[in-house]
C-alpha cells in the first residue's frame, strides 16, 4: 500500500503565492509509485482537493479526511508547504497533533516560537560560536516612544522589520535618524506582524542561507550553504522575488574551518530549538571579525526550482525527490 500524502499548499497571506510554486515543484519531484500525493489547498474560504476535472473536493476539517467519489479518504501524512500563518506559526501543526496526523514540519511549539525573532534570539543567545547583532523588541503599546527607544538603546545604521512573518516584507534599512519612524510604522502596519517590531544594529558582511536536516537515520545533516550577494541595499522581498538582482553561490565559498565552524552552530541551533524536518537558517559573516551572526530561521523554507534548499540539495549530491522522499519517511517513523 503506497502512503497517502496530503501535500498542504495555499495560506492565508500574501506569502500564499510561493506556497503554490513550492508545493508544485515538490509534487513534481515526489516519487508518486511510492506515495499516492494529493494536494490540497487551504485558504480562509476553504479547504479542499481539485481533482483532474477541476471539481474541488471540500477537506473535512473534523478529520481531516477527504470525502472522494464516495469513499472517505484518510491521509498518513501531511507534508506541509503552507508559508506563513496557518502553516509557519504554529497552528496546523497543532491541528494535525490534536488528529493524531504526523506531518514533516517542526512541532507547534517550534514553529510558533520561531515564527517569534525576539524570542528565537533570546533562545539562542548562549551558543558558543554564534553571535547576535544587539536589538530592541518593540511592542503595540510601545509604539508612542518606540523612537527614543531604539536611539537611547542601539547605533546607526539598523534594520527595522515585523517580528513575525515572512519573505522580507515590511524591513527597512534605517541609515538617518529621520527615518526611523517611518521605518517602524512601516513594520508595525505590515500583514500579521504580531503586532511587534524587531530592530537591530546593522551587521556589516557576507549573508548565506543553509539548510539543516534530520534524516531516517535519525542523523542532523547540514547541507552547503549558499552566499547571497544582491544589488539591493539588502536582501528584501524585491531581492528574493525578481530575478536579476540577486547572485546566488551554491556551494559558497567558505573555508574549511568556517564550513565545520557553522555546521556545529546550526546543528546546536537546530537541537536547541528542538527542530524537526529541514529547516533554513540565515546568518552573517561579519567582515571584520569572521563572527556567525544569526539573523533568522524559516521552518518551512521556499521550495521552487530556484529555492536555496533545492539548490543546496543538488549541490549536496543529492536528488529532490529522494529528499523530499526522507522528510516523509523520517515524520512517518514518528507515527
């Protein structure tokens, strides 16, 4: 009996369009002699299954079973490829735990604290060989002196961005004074920012992404990193999104020393925060000193073509849908 697949595009933000483009890449790249996959969507209008004819087919959410040309469908898995809320924060996750369902993704917890930036550094802030660029957390009911706030407590130039959400939306490079505020409403008035503001000291130096995962064998895997060297003033949504303003170097070019060097870092991290599935970390590697500076993790990181994890799979030696294949088998081991 092949195992049957929910593979959970859509959302229920913006982030909802590179949700769709990850989940079709993915099934694309799934071995489908081995897993009998349905894809289904999940908006705020609906949760269903489009079968060949473009009928949908309405999930029911009791169960989380799919009523399919009279036969009530039940899924062994879902494999989770929702960016942003309900799939990022949290909240599938503890959907799919009150089912009974295993899914591929980091638990609840992970995922909801993650989700958080302020409360992932604060986690992180003891692990040898990783550092933190100094910032503040600002909070709604801050918002009238979150300007003195920030300039009494960090130095120019900073970046401004939500505390929540993804895909750079809503950061800011603050270089003047004047600017900040503008900065900071910006981030505050963005889409499901939690109502909070990060805002840390700008970090000068190289940025790569890398993935890190847990295989059937129960072992943490980091993949290659990839360098990002854009255009931009810095790596934001209009970097991520259109093509041309961003080189992307996979494998980066890193020594040795400084490839072992992440690698006991992002496996620290990845422990730390009792990871689970692949994640993508992000982090800089200041000029001056050769410090690791964290700057975020994303436990449901973008999976198009393009994507840094699949670039870093392939230059890994390894095949997408092998991949994929252990993520399924590494979350049905824990059923």
């Amino acid at each position: 009996m092949k195992a049957k697949i929910a593979l959970i595009t859509g959302g229920y933000t913006g982030e909802a369009e590179v949700s769709f483009k990850s989940s079709a890449f993915v099934n694309s790249q799934l071995d489908h002699n081995k897993y009998d996959v349905y894809l289904i969507t999940v908006t705020k209008e609906a949760w269903y299954y489009e079968d060949v004819d473009g009928q949908r087919h309405p999930i029911s959410k009791a169960d989380f079973t799919l009523p399919l040309h009279g036969d009530v469908l039940v899924f062994d898995l879902a494999f989770i490829m929702v960016h942003g809320v309900p799939g990022e924060d949290g909240r599938l996750q503890s959907y799919f735990d009150l089912l009974d369902i295993p899914y591929t993704s980091c638990d609840a917890l992970t995922s909801a604290l993650t989700m958080n930036k302020g409360y992932t550094k604060a986690i992180l802030s003891d692990i040898p060989e990783l550092h933190l660029a100094k910032s503040v957390l600002l909070f709604e009911s801050q918002r009238p002196e979150a300007v003195q706030l920030v300039e009494s407590n960090l130095s120019l130039p900073y970046f401004v961005k939500p505390n929540a959400g993804g895909s750079s939306i809503g950061m800011t490079k603050v270089k003047e004074s004047a600017q900040l505020k503008a900065a900071i409403d910006t981030a505050f008035d963005a889409e499901n920012t939690g109502k909070q503001v990060i805002v840390e000291e700008f970090v000068t130096g190289r940025e790569f992404s890398e993935g890190i995962f847990r295989n059937s064998k129960g072992e943490l895997v980091v993949l290659p990193a990839t360098e990002v060297r854009t255009t931009r003033e810095f790596f934001d949504y209009e970097a991520k999104y259109i093509p041309g303003l961003t080189e992307e170097i996979t494998p980066a070019e890193l020594t040795i020393e400084q490839q072992e060097r992440v690698a006991r870092i992002l496996k620290e991290v990845y422990v730390r925060l009792n990871c689970k599935g692949m994640v993508r970390i992000d982090f800089f590697l200041e000029n001056e000193t050769d410090k690791f500076y964290f700057i975020e993790i994303n436990t449901i990181p973008g999976q198009t073509a393009q994507s840094f994890i699949p670039q870093q799979v392939r230059a890994f030696g390894m095949k997408e849908g092998d991949f994929y294949g252990e993520l399924i088998e590494t979350a049905l081991q824990s059923k």
